[in-house]
C-alpha cells in the first residue's frame, strides 16, 4: 500500500461536507442578505421580480384568505336566511353543494392572492400587485360589512 492510499483511506472517514444542513435552509429564508432590489436592476429596469417578500405582503395575503372564509360564511349564513345569491358561478357552485362553493372560491382566491404577491414590485394594470392587493382587501372588508350589516337587520 502507498502513501498515496493511505492517505485516501483515511479521508474516507471525514464528514461529507457537502450534506444537506438545516443550517442552509435556515440561511436562505431569514438570514439572506439582500431583501430588496439590487442598484444596478433599478438603473435598468423599473419592474423586477424577488425570491423574497416582505413581513406586509404577507400580511395582506393571510388577510385576503381570512376574508374569503369570513365572506363564504357569511354568503351561507345570509342564504339560509332567504338570501339568493346574485353571482351566477357561485349559484352554480351552491347547487353543487356548499362544500363546492366554499373549496372553488378558496382556490381562486388563493391563486389571485399568489399572483398579487407575486408581483408586488411588478405593475399590473397601471399599479404594483401590492397596491391592487390593498385595494381588494378594501373591497372585501366593504363587502363584509355590507353582509355583516344584512344579518343584523
């Protein structure tokens, strides 16, 4: 055996460095270093996409998905006091079953949301997605408040 094998043999015991680690993930969510647009994109482009987003991103997300739920109930709460329903793909969905109504709203509201989110640096129709995702929760709190205001009288 040659000194060249035993040195081979002996590095076969070391820890494979290039293992995945918890450590690395940890890094890539929260630890990264640049969270928001690089200087020399801004001089090139005016609209950009990211990995990351922000803490209010997320926020007007979770609040948008607890919206639709408040609103689905709501809807069902006002149509089992006599109510009908004025959108005809939701009719169609409440004929199905209300099971149906609320899973198909829910998703395509969670696919708006995800686009809106997606773009809140990007313009979509003259506005950022964050700024159109602030606007539909206005929307919808108006929309609540109506239904909310339905119930009690």
């Amino acid at each position: 055996m040659t000194a060249v094998q035993g040195e081979n043999n002996c590095r076969r015991h070391v820890v494979e460095r290039r293992r995945p680690h918890l450590r690395a993930f940890y890094y890539a969510c929260f630890k990264t270093r640049r969270r928001g647009e690089r200087r020399d994109i801004l001089q090139q482009v005016q609209h950009y996409y990211s990995d990351h987003y922000d803490l209010n991103s997320a926020t007007a997300a979770l609040t948008m998905m607890l919206l639709c739920i408040v609103d689905s109930v709501l809807t069902l709460m006002l149509l089992e006091r006599g109510a009908s329903e004025l959108n005809p793909m939701a009719a169609l969905l409440l004929n199905h079953g209300s099971l149906w109504f609320f899973t198909v709203k829910y998703l395509l509201t969670a696919l708006c949301v995800f686009t809106l989110v997606m773009h809140t640096r990007i313009g979509v129709f003259g506005m950022r997605g964050y700024h159109l995702l602030q606007l539909s929760i206005l929307f919808y709190l108006l929309l609540v408040n109506y239904q909310v205001v339905l119930l009690l009288y």
